[in-house]
C-alpha cells in the first residue's frame, strides 16, 4: 500500500519513520514533507490545506491511506472533504472530523465539552466583544496569576499568564478589541491557574474502541529552567517517570474513558489521535487542553517506542479488529532534543548549511525545518532537527542525546542543555 503523510515536521518524519518499518508498505509519500524526509519518501510539494491539490496526489500516486499531522487541515475539515468526495471516501484517513477538530480548534468549545462529561479541568470565563464589560469583575473574582487563552489556534502562542490584575485587565482588551492574536482572540478564556507538573497523553482512538500511546513530557519554554518565550517544543521524554499505576488509572478513569464516551455520544467521528494535555496538581489530573493530532516533538519519543506495524495499526481502526490490537511498547526510555535557529521563537535567519547530520549513530536523527538542495541540508524554520537516543533510563538517553547533537552545527544554532532536569 502506498501512503502519504501531510504536514512538515520532526513529527512527520518520524511518522514517515515508523511506516519506512511496516511491512505493508510500498511507497511513502509526504506533502510537503522536509529534508529528511526526501530521503526516506517522496516529497510533494504543497500546502497541507490545499484539499483539491491532495486529492489529485492521492489519485495520481494510488494511495491508500493517509495521515494527517498538523491541526490546520483536520480543523479546516480534511476528514469531511475525504468522506463527501465519492473518490476519497473509501480511502483511509487518520484525522478526525471538523466538529472533533473544534476540542483544539475552539478552548470554550473544549470547556464546555469537558463541563458534559464532569473532565476535571481548570474553572473558566469565556469573554468576547458583546461580554467585556464583565470581565473585569470576573478577573477580581479569581486569584493571580491570571491565564488569558485566546480562543482559535494560535500555533501555541495564544495564552498569557499575567501577575498583575490590571495587566491582565488591559491585555484581554488588547487581546478581544486590537486583535493581539488575530482573530483567534476576538474570544477569550480566562481560567483558574493550575500548579503542578505537565505531561502529554496520548489516545488513539476510531471513535468507539481506545488504545493509550506512551506518555510524554515535553518542553515548551525556549530557556533553561522552563524560563522565557513558549516555542513549539524543546525537547521531550517518554515514558514519564513520575506517572505510577495508580495516577495512570486516574486519568484514565477520570479523563480518557469521558472523553471518548463524550465523543461517541456527540457522533463526533474520530479516527485519529486525542492528544490531552494533563497538569498534575497535588496527586490528581486536570486537563489544560485538548489536541487533535500528536504532539510534536512528543511523537519524536512516541512512535519509536511503538513497534507493531504502523500501517496494520491504523488499518485495524474502524474495525472489531482494532479491540484485539495489543500495542507492543518497547521499554526503553527515549529522549529527543530538539536544535533551534538562534533567535527563535522570534525572528531568526534560514538557509544556513548544516553539518555532522551524515555521521554514524545510535540515534535517530530526525529533520523538521530543513529542505535539501543538492548535496547539503540547510536551515528551513525555527526547529531545525530532534536528535532522540533510545536507553535503559531516561538520563542515559538525554545524554546519549546530547553526544550526538554536539556533533551537529549550524550557524547560530541553539538548544536547551537541560532536558530532563524536573523529573
Ligand atoms: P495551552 O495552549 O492551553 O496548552 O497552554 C499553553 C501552556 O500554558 C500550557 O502548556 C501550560 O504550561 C500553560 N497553561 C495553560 N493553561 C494553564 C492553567 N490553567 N494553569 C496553569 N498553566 C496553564
Ligand atoms: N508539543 C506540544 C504540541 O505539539 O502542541
């Protein structure tokens, strides 16, 4: 079977990865993919939401089943486009529907999904232009810090967390009535802030059966000590040392089983991947959000930890055959560390030669702002590549991590030294 994966990340390559292992696969292709994975697939160009454009390719390239990475085209409605096509209809996608897409395209939609089915989560206020006059008097009802959310995507840079009333007052006007995010603030969350330690869960589900990915732990923030401006991710580990037997059931009982019964009772058509991030206060679990699609640079220490045939996986969704699917997890930790562009997540400089990505190596280097011309691999975007090491425990595997990337460069390049250093 052929199968194309959409989206251009670490994340995407190592998908593209773990299919180069199924059994079941013939061709790999990847719209638009990046450096590295136009030397394990076939790259595309394109735009992840031009559906009329994948359409042709999936046609053109005879492919059978397609995986979605990013958010953008699962909620502009890929999976519906798929399903109301009479060509596309029998192909396989993993991605959920447009109305599922909301639980990340939509925080109030999420909060009041997560208020039907009693998921614990942080308490809230949802505030738009025609409701502002009483935000003020909401923000004096709750404790600081305040946690301002915009309320549409925002590529992760949508939330503000502010000490100061009066700061927090003036920035959710700024937010709602000068667009600060766009028009993904013209609403906006306010919610009780949550302290306590972040992990990253990860469901794979048809809509009606389940199965638990490894967990994950990643990093967001650019400076050491989770200090400075929140990026994309840099760096993460799994499985997550601190998630016993007895916090597992927590969450499972108290969040995963609602969730999906939530989703099948709403008829939301799920195939794919419910990513919950959790925050662990005191020795319980709260949602701070719902994803719908993997983590990146999560699925970086995820899917190598996976070893059933990728493609025989995902085929099984949809059928009985995916209840009797046992997932085989290897149990050795993984570590990825991810290599920024200086200057990211703000303004920093592309097309900078990278060196030392041809040398052998226990680990597994995986490309996500980079593009190949000729024989070099150069800069393409703010996280540039994720070296991830497989060991017995996570230490080892950070350092393993580390002796590897020290053997990269670019001009400016950048990463945390500290990945790993809270658990
Ligand atoms: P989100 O986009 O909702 O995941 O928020 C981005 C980050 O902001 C999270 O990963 C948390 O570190 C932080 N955050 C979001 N909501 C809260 C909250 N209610 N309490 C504490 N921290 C939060
Ligand atoms: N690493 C967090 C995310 O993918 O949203």
């Amino acid at each position: 079977m052929n199968v194309l994966v959409l989206g251009s990340g670490g994340r995407e390559h190592a998908i593209i990865t773990s299919f180069t292992n199924s059994k079941l696969v013939n061709k790999i292709y990847a719209l638009p993919g990046n450096g590295g994975t136009s030397t394990i697939a076939t790259n595309i160009q394109g735009d992840v939401n031009d559906f009329k454009k994948i359409k042709e390719e999936v046609i053109n390239n005879n492919i059978s089943l397609v995986f979605v990475g990013p958010e953008d085209p699962i909620v502009n409605g890929i999976y519906n486009f798929f399903k109301s096509d009479n060509f596309l209809k029998n192909i396989k996608i993993i991605a959920p529907s447009k109305l599922a897409g909301q639980l990340e395209g939509s925080k109030e939609f999420a909060k009041k999904f997560m208020e039907r089915y009693n998921i614990p989560t942080a308490k809230h206020g949802a505030f738009t232009k025609e409701n502002i006059d009483q935000s003020d008097a909401f923000l004096e009802s709750m404790n600081p810090p305040y946690v301002l959310k915009a309320d549409g995507l925002a590529a992760g840079k949508g939330v503000l967390i502010i000490d100061n009333l009066q700061n927090a007052k003036d920035e959710l006007r700024s937010m709602i009535l000068d667009k600060k995010f766009g028009d993904s603030s013209s609403k906006v969350v306010i919610e009780e802030f949550l302290d306590g330690i972040e992990l990253s869960c990860f469901v794979l589900t048809d809509g009606n059966t389940y199965k638990i990915l490894p967990f994950a732990k990643d990093y967001k923030k650019i400076g050491e000590g989770d200090t400075g401006l929140n990026t994309g991710g840099m760096g993460a580990v799994s499985p997550v040392p601190f998630l016993d037997n007895k916090f597992l059931e927590k969450i499972e009982e108290r969040i995963i089983k609602p969730t999906i019964h939530g989703i099948k009772k709403e008829n939301m058509e799920y195939m794919g991947v419910v990513f919950i991030g959790l925050i662990k206060v005191g020795q319980d679990p709260y949602v701070i959000e719902y994803n719908v699609r993997m983590g990146d640079p999560e699925t970086e220490v995820v899917f190598p930890r996976i070893k059933n045939d990728l493609l025989d996986l995902f085929n099984s969704m949809g059928s009985t055959e995916f209840e009797d699917v046992k997932l085989q997890i290897e149990d050795r930790h993984a570590a990825t560390i991810i290599m920024v562009s200086g200057g990211y997540p703000l303004d920093y400089e592309k097309n900078k030669i990278i060196s030392g990505l041809t040398e052998e190596t226990d680990s597994i280097i995986f490309h996500a702002g980079t593009k190949k011309v000729d024989d070099n691999f150069l800069t393409n975007g703010g996280r540039v590549i994720a070296v991830t090491s497989l060991s017995e425990n996570y230490k080892d595997a950070v350092k393993s991590s580390y002796d590897q990337i020290k053997k990269i460069s670019f001009d400016q390049a950048y990463f945390r030294k500290d990945i790993g250093f809270d658990l």
